[in-house]
C-alpha cells in the first residue's frame, strides 16, 4: 500500500483549487524566464484566478504577474542559490504565514533550480509536485553535487515537463525511466512582422555573443568563406574572452561586420535577412529559432539539441553541423537565390502560426494541470507513490 503522504497527494491530483508555480530567478533572466512569461500571458484572463506565482519580490516576473492578474507570493531570496532557496522556503512552508498557502492543490517548479522550494511546499502541504526543465540535466553550468541532487529531486516529482523530444531523450538517458517525463513545446506571442527589404538575404544576424556554446567562433570563421556583399551583425555583449577576436574580425572584414550589443529580439529580426544559430553544445529549445520563425525569417541551424524540432528541413530554414565551411556554404547558396530565400521567409511565418504560438503552450499546461479543456480530472501524470 503506498504511504499515507502518497495517498494524500493522489486524492488531490483531481482537486483544482490553486496551481503554486515557483520560480527562483532574481532577474529577467534567459530563456526559460522568458518563457514563463511568455506562458501567464498567454493564459486567458479567465483561468488566471486559479494561478499564483512563488518568486523573489524584486524579480521582474513578479511584476509582470500582479499586472495580469495572477497572485505573487514573495520568495525572500537575493540570489539563486539553494543556500536560499531552501531556507525561504521552509520559512514559508512551516512559519507563520503558512497559512496564505491555503488553497494550493499543485506545486510546479519551473527550473531545475526551484526543484528545491517546489518540494518542500508541496511535501508540506500534501499536493502533487511538478516541474519544467529547460537545460541538459548534465549541463556544464551545474555541479557535480547539484546533478546528483537533481536526479534523485527528478524521481520523486510526479510529472516532468521537457521543453523538447531531445531534452526528453536525455532525460531518459541521464535520469532513468524512472522519471515520468512528457514534452510541452514553448511557444510565444506573435507580433507584426516586417517583411525582408527587397526580400533577399543580405544582412545576417547571430545572436549569443555572451556564452561560449552558441559557437561565435564558427560563425567568425564563416564570415572570410562568405561573399563580400553579406553583412554579418553579431548581437549581444561580448564575452571578456571573445574581446581579441572581435577586434581581429573588425580589422579583417571592416564595415561588413557590426557588433551593435544587446538588443530587443522584435528589432533584430527587423535588422536581419537570415539567423545563423550555431550551438556547439546541446541547446534544449532555442527560443531565437522561434521567434525567427515568427518574424518569417529562414534559419541556418546546428542540430546540437531541439533545433529539429523546429526548423523544418528546406522548408523553413536547414540545419547544418556547427562548422564555419557547411555554415558558409548554406548561408552563400541563399544569397545566391532570391526565389528560395521569399520561399523559405514565407514558409518560416506560416510554420511559427501552426506549430508554435503561445496559446499552444498554455492550452498543454492548462489541460496538465486539469484547469481547462478535456483533462478536467487532473495532470496526465499518475501520482508517484
């Protein structure tokens, strides 16, 4: 028979009362805060009563959540640490103002980072726990101690969202089948698209200069292997170690080669013909691959993660191995032929429209927390025992 805490919990998977989301980033963070807020918007006024969200009071994700109407409850940390996490947590979980959790039925973790207070609130109020990974669970950015950490937090959630088939995979891999792991694509609003000047490719635009995996480095070597009449922007803050490097490709290439810095996305895709995405390491679900869709915009794309599951081969943009002679060589090709460029702009928009607008998402994450549409007795996910 299973435990009691187990039986408690599975007689709440089918109660709906209030779905507790924690986030633990203290900025706007990346990709996956983004697609948070990308998802409470694209949640309809309607089902927003039944979501509250769990995030440091300074975030700017808190803000965003009041101005929808979507409850906050402070998370008293300045730092993404579990030296913090955990403590706020407890703290809110067992002291004094426990009882404004009243009427939480779910708990779901957003990162892997807030696995941690997830938890701990939802083993303290005796509700269904889980979460959305958005990184390798083997990725380089965490420690040895927290990948352990990560796995056995994994096994006891009962339900894991992965933003991608191949993070899914690599869940399997890493975790064990253990893990009841399902896929929920991200998606994101749409917007008013400009349609390329004199619809050719001539201008184009790599954003990631501030991580070392989004391989600037291959991009930087196409450049030479290009024709002289493409301009290149390279968008972001430059990591300190690419500094030599920017200033050698100024000097070799010259005015063809711009560094105008951070950038809204919606204004560089108005800048940019063509998105080189050249991710030498595993990137989960690119989310600039999306919002190149969006704005109709073909993409040359490394394979290293999720892209295949957005770019659709010679339709939409191809996907070439992270090497600046096969990236050269699709990016010359395009530029060479204005007919396959307009035609692969305009298959890019409708692509976004059908597979990846953020109504999409929301209605995945209504129906897995059993507010909205068919799965009105709770998550798809049985209860872990």
């Amino acid at each position: 028979m299973p435990p009691a805490d187990s039986r408690e919990r599975q007689a709440n998977f089918s109660r709906v009362d209030m779905i507790l989301i924690v986030q633990v980033s203290c900025d706007r963070g990346y990709g996956a805060e983004r697609m948070l807020e990308c998802l409470l918007g694209g949640i309809p006024p309607g089902s927003r009563g039944q979501l509250a969200l769990l995030t440091p009071p300074e975030a700017p994700l808190a803000a965003a959540a009041a101005e929808l109407g979507i409850r906050v409850f402070p998370l008293p940390i300045t730092r993404m640490s579990i030296l913090q996490t955990v403590p706020a947590a407890l703290g809110l979980a067992y002291g004094r103002g426990a009882n404004r959790l009243t009427g939480v039925s779910r708990v779901h973790a957003w990162t892997l980072r807030a696995f941690d207070p997830a938890l701990i609130i939802a083993r303290r109020l005796h509700v269904p726990c889980m979460a959305t990974l958005h990184d390798h669970p083997q990725a380089g950015f965490l420690s040895p101690a927290r990948r352990l950490l990560a796995r056995r937090q994994a096994r006891s959630l009962d339900g894991l969202v992965c933003v991608s088939d191949a993070l899914r995979q690599a869940v399997t891999d890493c975790w064990g089948r253990r893990v009841q792991a399902r896929t929920i694509h991200n998606g994101i609003p749409d917007i008013e698209v400009l349609p390329p000047p004199g619809g050719q490719c001539r201008r184009i635009g790599f954003i990631g200069m501030h991580a070392f995996r989004k391989g600037f480095d291959v991009v930087a070597d196409a450049v030479s292997l290009c024709p002289d009449n493409l301009e290149w922007r390279f968008y972001g803050e430059p990591h300190p170690a690419y500094a030599s490097r920017v200033a050698a490709l100024r000097q070799t290439a010259g005015p063809r080669v711009q560094f105008p810095g951070w950038c809204r996305t919606d204004t560089i895709f108005e800048e940019v013909d063509l998105l080189v995405h050249a991710a030498t390491e595993f990137d989960p679900y690119p989310t600039v691959l999306l919002e190149a869709a969006r704005s109709g915009r073909p993409v040359v794309a490394s394979p290293a993660g999720g892209a295949v599951e957005i770019v659709s081969e010679g339709q939409t943009g191809y996907v070439v191995a992270p090497e600046s002679r096969a990236i050269a060589e699709r990016v010359s090709a395009l530029a060479a032929d204005p007919g396959c460029y307009h035609a692969l702009s305009l298959r890019a928009r409708d692509h976004y429209r059908q597979h990846f607008m953020v109504d999409a998402m929301a209605e995945s994450y209504l129906k897995l927390w059993g507010i909205h549409g068919d799965d009105t007795a709770g998550p798809k996910f049985p209860p872990s025992n």
